[in-house]
C-alpha cells in the first residue's frame, strides 16, 4: 500500500514538473519578426537600428531582413552590420547563448523594392515580398510581426499577391516621412486591406530620439560616449551613423515587441501606446489646391488633373509635380485624368508645381496647408479601416512639441537605454 502510495505521488510530481516546464517553454516563446527596412538608403539611422537588434536578437525568432531601400541600399548593407556582429559573436554569445549564428542571420536576407511602387500601389513581386508570404504562411501557434522601417511597398506587394496572409501578420510601420515616400503602396493597403491589424506610427516614434526631459546619461548627444564607445566591432562601426548620436527612429517597432503586451496596443510599452483609428485621412482635389484647402498631416493628398487621352498605358508617369522642394512623379490614370498622392510629414503651408511634355499638364500650380493633430477631421474621401488600425495617441498631454503621441515613448527612455547600456557591458575587453 505504502509503495503504491509513494509510485502515485512520485507520478503526481513528475506531472506536476512537467506542467511547469510547458508552463516556462509557453512563457518564453519568442517573437517571430520580420524586418523590411530602407538600410543604406537616405537616413543612416537604420544601421543604428539594425545593430540594436542584433544585440537583442537571442530575444526574437529572426525570420526575415527584407532591403526595402529609398536611394542606394540594397541587401549588402544588412550584411555589412551582419559582419561586425560576426566578429562581436563569441563575445556577446557568452552572455546570451541563444544569440543566433551570423550565417543563419544571412539565409534570411532578402532584396525588396527599390524603386516606389506607382500610382495604384503595387507593381511586381520582389525576393523580399515573395519571403514575407512565405513567412506568413509558415505554421505556427503566433503570428508574424511585420515590422516596417521604411518603404511599405513589399507588404503591399504580398497582400496584394496573397491578401489571405493578413490573418496571420501584425503590423508595426515606422510612417510619417515613409509614409510621404510610399504614399502609393500605403493608399492601396488602407483602400483595399483596412482590414490589416496595424500600428501606423506617424510620430509617436520620435519620443525615441527626441531629448526633452531625458536624463543626461541619456541624452542622444551623450549616449555613445557613456555607453557605447570601446566596445565592441559594432561599437566602433556606430560612429559612423550621425557621428554616434542617437537617432534610431526604427527601433521603437522592436522594443514595442520586446515589452509589454504586443496584442493591446493601447496598453504601456517601450515602443509607444496607440489608440484605434477607424479611417485613413485622404483629401481628393480636382483641378488642383489653393490655401484655403486645409488636410490633416500625414494624410493622404491627390490631385486629379484633366488633359488629352493619350496611348500609354495606364500607371505610366507622364508629369512631375515638385512639392517643398522636392519632386515627385505623376501618372496617367486613362480617359484624360493624371493624378498624383502626397502625404505630408508635419504641419506646413505647401506649394506645388507640375511640369511636363504635355502642355495642359505643364505649370500647374497650387498649395494646401496641413494641420496636426492627426487624422483631422472627416471626409468622404476617407478611407474606411478595420477594428484593428491603430495609430498616435490624440492627447494634448502626450505631445512633445508638435509630435503626437511621442511621450508614450519618452516616459521610458531611462529604462530601454539603460538595459540596452547593459548590454554594451557585454562587450568590453
């Protein structure tokens, strides 16, 4: 009886062990993320970001570094930060055993988009579009965080290729000037999948970098000498992003993952609080804008011109419209009609001017005066969205200076810099 006693106890323990052991492997399942990112193009900011991830990289299931680059980056600037990661391995692994292997990191290197997608918001499928599908259609009990640093245009590509793989990803998109430089691949998923579960991050991101009441030590002047400086190969190649200043604008989509709950965006986290949004501001003007049009910033601007049916294809740019200073193609839409989308990243009084080989399109000019907070008031232009957009926080509290939403961010800048500072440790010699 005695033995039977201590055989039934013996097994209760034993299940008891294992329940807890499946209770730890649930606890410490990690992320699965995916990265398409602007690296080497226009803002260096995104090798401070891609050397973040890396030093937290035991943290998440990397499962993709897509290049979807704005200027001259390809997928050889993710292998550059690769590199120095390599060399720093053995080091960093004695701290973190799960740091993944420099080759497995390159397997899942992929080249997206370079050039922007056109007026209807996609256009062919690219290694790195092809490889998120991939990604999102892998079996697994969560989801795929598709976290966005710069163009939006393979995400479009995919959902536009396979729209069934939206049940399957969660979004986290850096906008706000990606937005303005993706403004056709962002029109096509907020017409055509407002469904998508997505954090639009126009400016809550800035709290990042931005420095008001941020102590001392972590100032974005100071970081690099207190914490960086010495340590490491990938210590010595962040110099020369912004000379060491800490910028990063990327970073808050990994650190939102990182901590806290990643399926309640409005909860706290390092990487911002956002709340529900269920439109996308867009303004449609016909025959052009004066200043006595007003829009929301960030928000979706077309222009619809009227001039000669010509024998092109359809989507073909025909025309240039050069808006602040920088220049922007338009498109042949059929029966006449050219158009042209804008998104402005801040605040401003805009002015605009079209030229083109085509003498009703040449010389077109107009403004418009963008207001914050975002996303303005309603319109029937408006695209309608889903119950799981969400975007800045609208609180007048919550801005630093004109950003909205940034001191969701801010409130932990002690605390994200800090533990990364930690980790620099890990690197001294």
């Amino acid at each position: 009886m005695k033995f039977k006693l201590r055989v039934t106890l013996l097994g209760l323990a034993v299940l008891i062990l294992m329940s807890k052991c499946k209770s730890m492997e649930i606890d410490t399942v990690k992320p699965r993320v995916l990265i398409s990112s602007d690296i080497g193009g226009t803002d260096p900011d995104d090798f401070q970001s891609m050397i973040h991830l890396l030093m937290y990289a035991d943290q998440f299931e990397i499962e993709g570094l897509v290049a979807s680059p704005f200027g001259d980056g390809r997928k050889s600037n993710f292998l550059d930060i690769i590199d120095d990661y390599e060399k720093d391995y053995a080091q960093l692994a004695k701290h973190a055993s799960d740091l993944p292997k420099p080759a497995a990191l390159r397997a899942v290197v992929k080249q997206g988009a370079i050039p922007a997608a056109p007026f209807k918001g996609y256009s062919t499928s690219t290694e790195g579009s092809d490889w998120i599908i991939k990604c999102a259609k892998k079996e697994s009990d969560q989801p795929l965080w598709v976290l966005v640093w710069g163009g939006i245009e393979d995400l479009a590509q995919a959902l536009h290729d396979a729209p069934e793989i939206k049940e399957n990803i969660r979004v986290y998109w850096i906008g706000g000037p990606n937005k303005k430089w993706s403004i056709n691949a962002y029109s096509y998923i907020a017409a055509n999948h407002g469904d998508l579960w997505m954090i639009e991050a126009n400016a809550t991101y800035r709290g990042w970098f931005m420095d008001e009441d941020s102590p001392e030590a972590f100032k974005a002047e100071t970081y690099y000498d207190n914490f960086i400086q010495g340590r490491g190969v990938m210590g010595k190649d962040f110099i020369n992003y912004y000379k060491g200043e800490i910028k990063m604008g990327d970073t808050p989509s990994l650190a939102y993952v990182m901590n806290g709950d990643p399926e309640d965006p409005t909860g706290e986290s390092w990487g911002g609080s956002f709340e529900k949004i269920d439109r996308s501001s867009r303004s449609v003007f016909e025959g052009g804008s004066t200043n006595a049009d007003t829009v929301a910033a960030y928000a979706i601007i077309e222009w619809r011109f009227k001039g000669p049916k010509i024998t092109v294809p359809e989507d073909s740019a025909v025309f240039q419209i050069k808006i602040q200073g920088q220049i922007w193609p338009g498109y042949y839409l059929g029966e006449g009609i050219y158009g042209v989308k804008y998104s402005s990243k801040k605040a401003e009084h805009g002015k605009y001017k079209t030229s083109s080989e085509i003498p009703e399109l040449n010389g077109l000019e107009g403004e418009y005066i963008s207001t914050i907070p975002w996303p303005g008031k309603p319109s029937s232009d408006d695209f309608q969205l889903g119950s799981n957009w969400y975007s800045d926080r609208l609180a007048e509290g919550l801005f630093i200076k004109d950003q909205q939403g940034a001191k969701t961010i801010s409130k932990h800048r002690e605390a994200f810099l800090g533990d990364w500072g930690e980790r620099w440790k890990w690197l001294e010699k």
